[in-house]
C-alpha cells in the first residue's frame, strides 16, 4: 500500500510539473489522461487497494487504456503531435478490448487478456521508438534528458508485457513474475519511475510543454549576448548559403559548418529561434521554397518529386507530410490553387 501510494504521489507530481509549465492543450491533456490511467491501473492491480474502494468498476475502465494514453502522451509531448481521433484509437481499443475480456467466457479470457497485453506491449515499444527516433533532432534540453527516462520505462514495461503475455500462454504467471504490477518490486519500479520523471518535468523549464513557435514569431533577443549574436550571424550566412538543401543534413553536421558546438547551436535555434526540433528547422526553409516553386508557372511542368529531391528530401512521402502539415493541403493541390486554371493537365509525380 506504502509502494503504491509514493506511485500515485509520484503521478500527482508529474501532473504538477505540467501545470507548472507553459503548456499546450494537448500536452496538458495527454498528459493527464496518462497520469489518472496510471492512478487507476496501480489502483486495480492491488487486490486489497481495490476491494478497499468497493471494486469500483469505472476505476477499472480507466486502467484499461493505460497503454493507449502512454503511446498518447509519448506522441504529444515528445513528437509535437496533435490529439486526433486516429491517435485516441489505441486507448479506445484497449478500453472496449478490455470491457469485453470482463464479460468473456472463461474459455476466451485468457486469450482476449493475451491479446490484448501483446497490443499495449507494441504500443509502448513502437513509444519507445519515438523517444529515441526524435533524440537527435529535439532542440529542448529539458526534453533530451527527460528522454532517457521514459525510454528506458517504455522498453522495460514493453518487453516485460510481452514476455507476461506470452508467457502466459505457456503456463499461468507465477509467483516468479516479481516485475509484474501486481507485484511489490514492480509497483516499486513503477514508483521510482513515476517519481523520477516527475521531478525532471518539474525541474523543466516551461518549455517542454510548450507549443512549438514559429521562427518568425520569436526573432532575436535584441538584449542576447554578444557570443550569441555572432553566432546566430554565422548561422544565418550558413543557412543563406543553402545548407538546407542539403539531403540527410544533421544538427551535428551544420554545427561544423557554423563552428560553434552542437550542444550550443541547439540552445539558439531553441531559444533565440524558436524550433523544438531540427526537423522543424529545416522544413521551414523547405517548405517556403517549396510553395514558391510550386506557384511559378515557369516550374509548371516540374514534377513535385523533382522539386522535392531539388530542396534536400530524400524521397517523397516525408516531403508531402511536411508540406501538409505546414500548410493544411497536398503539394498538387497547393500548384492548383496557385496557378489556377491555367494548366489543367499538369504531370504530377504524387
């Protein structure tokens, strides 16, 4: 009971460092619906703690999702991702999979909970490859080394699921299973993690819960410091020179090329320029070309992969994306509303 409340604690103080922060709407509430999940999951796995509060069944409903609402959370706060429909779907899927498995026949309860737990074992591993997968690029400090903890919680809890689901299939969970919830060591672990990373959210500056500005929203601090206003200069010369064209160009790459050190061009870009990470960065600069390019009748006949390729995309799937994502249509459609009804049969490469 002490292991699972200091747990609880730790979530409340991870819900504090988020109403602390500068925050975003789908950060805040990513973030909350993971941390009530957890709550209720710690809540549920706890026979005693459980019939204490009567069985209550909506506690049980909140912990099923527990798997969907980290993949949710991980997508808010450390992809930038907005809270769609598509990206609720997994909480919602392990909600009804798992209002079905309280109504099952006994012959199809275990093999609706092993399904079940192998979906939200997926769902934190592929969180855990989000976490790494953005490292490089993230251009808040705060958020790099948060990162460290919530991949090691995603790839430990990921791969313990999917051992306990599969071994379960094999021979029911014994005692031997000390990591599971359910267990003293795992609501430990649980807790030690929750209290972790809600003292480095705490310690954050606002800005890791913050919504991504733009560039030119932020401009320069006209009160910087001398040093950073000179390399700020070297990195617009850099930029303006075309850098950014450049296909497979890394923050590490660009800080030789500007001569200061990557830990410090990722500071200005953050913080004088406003970009959460390199990506951002660059597809700025791309996307803007872009939508010249794609507006010029003399590029009328250019193809959209060729223009793509053209401005440092090495295929084009991640520059339609980021295009859409920038301005709300496709590159095609962005031509045809540009250039009107003038050339009809453009050849697009889509």
């Amino acid at each position: 009971m002490f292991v699972r409340g200091v747990a609880c604690g730790a979530t409340a103080l991870l819900a504090m460092a988020v109403w602390r922060s500068t925050i975003g709407l789908h950060a805040r509430v990513s973030t909350l619906l993971f941390g009530a999940s957890i709550v209720a999951w710690l809540i549920t796995e706890s026979s005693a703690l459980w019939g204490a509060l009567g069985r209550a069944y909506p506690i049980v409903l909140a912990a099923y999702p527990v798997g969907g609402f980290f993949w949710l959370f991980v997508l808010a706060v450390f992809a930038d991702k907005p809270i769609t429909w598509r990206n609720l779907s997994p909480a919602a899927l392990l909600l009804v999979s798992g209002m079905l498995m309280a109504v099952a026949p006994a012959r199809w309860f275990d093999w609706v909970w092993t399904v079940r737990n192998l979906f939200a074992a997926l769902l934190t591993l592929h969180a855990g490859v989000m976490v790494a997968r953005g490292w490089r690029d993230d251009m808040v400090e705060s958020r790099r080394r948060a990162r460290g903890v919530v991949l090691g919680a995603a790839v430990m809890f990921g791969l313990l699921e999917l051992v306990i689901a599969l071994q379960n299939r094999v021979h029911p969970v014994g005692s031997w299973m000390l990591l599971t919830v359910g267990e003293i060591w795992g609501a430990a672990v649980l807790a030690a993690w929750s209290l972790t990373t809600g003292m480095l959210f705490l310690r954050a500056s606002p800005s890791l819960f913050g919504p991504t500005r733009r560039a030119e929203e932020v401009g320069h601090d006209p009160r910087g410091e001398t040093a950073d206003r000179v390399e700020l200069q070297r990195l617009e010369t850099t930029v303006a020179g075309g850098a950014w064209r450049r296909e497979g160009l890394t923050i590490g790459g660009l800080a030789q090329e500007v001569g200061v050190p990557e830990h410090r061009l990722r500071r200005l870009i953050n913080s004088r320029l406003g970009y959460r990470n390199f990506a951002d960065f660059l597809n700025a600069r791309r996307i803007e070309a872009a939508k010249q390019r794609l507006g010029d009748p003399r590029d009328a006949r250019t193809t959209v992969a060729s223009i793509a390729f053209d401005l440092g995309y090495g295929s084009l799937g991640p520059f339609n994306r980021a295009f859409r994502a920038a301005t709300g249509v496709t590159p095609t459609e962005w031509r045809r509303r540009a250039l009107g009804e003038a050339l009809p049969n453009l050849e697009e490469a889509v």
